[in-house]
C-alpha cells in the first residue's frame, strides 16, 4: 500500500535530496514549507545553500506539471505541493489553532489524513516537539532516518577471530595468514589461540588478497616521541602511516588519543619523510556553551581561541621530542616553514587540496553534507584524517546518529583506500577516563 509522506521544512533544509528518499510514495510538501524556505534562500551558510538547491529542484518540477496535482519522481514516487486553507486549522485542538507556520503545516497533513483514510499518511519532521504535537492530534510522526547511523551499531574497525595455535604462529613467521570469512578492508584483526587466550597477534586484512597482513612498524624512538599504549592504538597508527590509506577516520571519547596519534603520524609525514607538501589542520567552528561574541583580529587571531586544542597536542609532541638535548621548534616555526597550516572549514568549498595530509578535528559537528564537500576536496595524493566523538556534538542540527562523522565510517566501511578505529580506551590520564566513563 502506497503511503503518503509530509514533510516539514527542517528535513529539507537538512537533505534538499528527501523529496527522492521514499521510494514509490506520495511525497507532499505544504505551501508553508515553501515560504518558510524562501526565508533561508540568501544565507550563506549550508542551511543556506540547501534552501537554494531545494528551490531549484522543485522550480524544475514545475515545468514538468502543475504542481498542485503532482509531478512523477524517478524512484516511482509522486511529488506535490498542498496548499494551506484556514478552515484545515479548525482540525487541530485550540491550543494548536494559532496561526503559526508549523500549525499551518500539521493542518496540512491532518487534512491530508482525514480526506484519504485509506492512505496512510506519516509526517516528518526533526523538530522534536512538533512529533510531539503530532502523536498528541493522532497523526503517525518520525524522525527523517535515511541519514542516521545507529551509534551502537557503529562499525568499529576491529574484530577478533579464534583459531588454532599453528595458525598463530603461521602468522608471526611468515607475516601474513589467508582467512576465510566477512571481513572488512583493512579493518584490524586479532587472532586468539582458542587453547591459549595470551596466544595472539594483531594484524591488518587485505580484501584483495583475503589474507590478515602485519601491522606497519612503528619506530622504536615512536612517532614523534609517542607510542602506542594499547591495540586499538596499534591499529590506528598502522592506518596512519599508510601512505596507500588516504582516508582514516577515528572515534573515540575523551582522551583516547584520536587528535594527539593523527597529528604525530602527519608531523612525521609531512616533517620527517616528506610524503606530503604540508600538514593541514581544521575543525568546526562551534562553542561549547554560551558563545563570547565577536573576537578581535584577522583571521589568524579570530581562529587561535579554536585551535587552541590544535596547538595544544603540537606542543606536547615538540617538548616529547629532543634533538642534541635541544627542545623542538615549536608549532609557530611549523607554520612559518609551511609545514604545517591551521584554517577554519568556512573556506574550504571550491578548493583542491594535493599532497597534504589534512586533519578534520571534531568531525562529529559536521553534518553529512559538509563532510562529502571536505573529502571531495582532496587532491592527488592527499591524505584525509577525520576525528571525533559522537557524543560530544555542539551542532545543533546534528545528533549521534546523523551526524557526518559516523555517516562517513558507515558508508566508507570496506572500502580498499579507507580505514576505520573506534578508539575506546583513555589514556590522557586516570582523572580524564574516570570522568569520561562516569560523568
């Protein structure tokens, strides 16, 4: 049976692509939602830019047919706008009979619902109180879902397999094992000894040629000054230092390592063997709390208070690093040599970025738009790393489960140029893990 979708203007604004995401139903947007996106049209900002492509897209239906009557879409569905009459308001209860735009719209669909009892209607919005509005006048109301990621189902980028002792020991001599079975690209590897669990070894899966590869070596003086303290960090610097990887990303809450482990493995990248040109750091703008207003200054100024965490873990890897009893220049030479370069994302559309090995902090605030646009960006022989953690999110317009970061790991999942770590243990300090894991 076909169903009839109604949409609020929160879920185009966040995928201008919905209007094809309903497979063969009715899709139908209020005239509401149209002038509420007009408002948006001249921002500068993605919502912005949403709100422009969403006006084109349905401009071109209109050349197609009226669209009071309703335009075929390419999966088999039909598009058509529904137009507001004050007479619909009197359907809702009278706390609801304001005349407001979201009123207008549960009007809509309440009209919608009681002329074709036969069809079922659902309205969809991410506005939270409005669903509740919804299920309250006895409408059917959900989140939009075709972009969430359910977080516990997260892909992690590791598993563990038991098999016999001579297979482990295959694998320490000759540095590589064929295995059978569903594994990811690159995804890390532990083999346990079923007859002795202290029996084992990590390794990286090859999916071309099905077979679980040693770790890269990490140098015995570290990767400037850091080791590696456990296996999920093992694994993450393999993906790191993998010039054939050109996409990492990395989850994890605080004080896992995520930003300190990418920012080591580019220094020694860019610094130290000069595989790539230069290392490029970025993160969202977004304050945690109430925001301090305008800063003072040019850009550079503007973005230090932002970078800060940036500067902060650069430092800690020069004074961990001594040359001749020498302390290490310090971030400031870095980027005056053009080794190393902070910019906010705000500038990035409509950039090619080759040979650089770019770090995107608190990728967990981007939406999953923003991150294609990022990725898109790189260049030949460009490296992206993305860290974050999902339940750290000072977006307002994103969650856990929508958000770009874990959008990202799920849809890249697999792939033979990607490479995914969920970083779970804390190793800043006890202080920070304990607060991490109890508050």
């Amino acid at each position: 049976m076909k169903k009839t979708y109604v949409l609020d203007t929160n879920v185009l604004l966040h995928d201008p692509q919905a209007l094809f995401k309903f497979e063969e139903n009715n899709v139908v947007v209020p005239l509401t939602v149209i002038e509420e996106i007009d408002r948006f049209k001249k921002e500068q900002s993605e919502t912005g830019r949403n709100a422009r492509q969403i006006s084109r897209m349905i401009d071109g239906f209109r050349l197609q047919s009226k669209l009071i009557d309703g335009v075929s879409l390419e999966g088999g569905g039909i598009f058509s706008v529904a137009i507001y009459h004050e007479r619909f308001l009197d359907k809702l209860p009278p706390e609801l009979q304001v005349d407001r735009g979201d009123n207008r719209i549960l009007a809509v669909a309440k009209d919608l619902q009681e002329n074709a009892p036969e069809t079922p209607v659902i309205f969809i919005t991410k506005d939270i109180n409005l669903r509740i509005k919804a299920d309250t006048i006895g409408m059917t109301a959900e989140d939009y879902q075709n972009d969430k990621i359910r977080i516990e189902e997260l892909y992690t980028g590791t598993s563990e397999l038991l098999v016999g002792r001579e297979q482990v020991d295959q694998f320490y001599e000759h540095g590589s094992l064929d295995l059978e079975g569903e594994f990811n690209s690159n995804q890390g590897v532990t083999l346990i000894d079923e007859t002795n669990p202290s029996h084992s070894a990590i390794g990286r899966y090859d999916s071309l040629k099905r077979q679980l590869k040693t770790l890269l070596r990490v140098p015995k003086e570290g990767v400037w000054g850091i080791h590696p303290r456990n296996r999920e960090q093992q694994f993450a610097f393999d993906l790191l230092l993998n010039d054939d990887i050109q996409l990492v990303s990395l989850v994890g809450k605080a004080g896992t390592g995520k930003t300190l482990l990418a920012i080591a493995a580019g220094l020694l990248k860019t610094a130290d063997e000069s595989v790539y040109s230069r290392l490029l750091v970025s993160r969202p703008v977004f304050p945690m709390g109430r925001d301090l207003g305008f800063l003072p200054g040019d850009v550079e100024e503007k973005l230090a208070p932002w970078m800060q965490p940036i500067f902060d873990n650069v430092e800690l890897l020069l004074s961990s690093v001594e040359e001749g009893g020498k302390r290490k220049r310090g971030y400031r030479e870095l980027i005056d040599l053009g080794l190393m370069e902070i910019e906010p994302l705000t500038y990035i559309r409509g950039r090619s970025i080759p040979r650089q090995y770019m770090i995107v902090d608190e990728a967990q605030n981007l939406t999953p738009h923003e991150i294609k646009t990022i990725i898109t960006r790189a260049g030949e022989g460009t490296k992206i790393v993305l860290t974050g953690d999902p339940y750290q999110i000072d977006n307002p317009y994103v969650d856990s489960a929508s958000n770009g970061l874990t959008y990202a790991v799920e849809r890249l999942k697999g792939q033979e140029i990607a490479g995914h770590m969920t970083l779970s243990k804390g190793e800043r300090s006890s202080l920070a893990e304990l607060a991490a894991n109890l508050l």
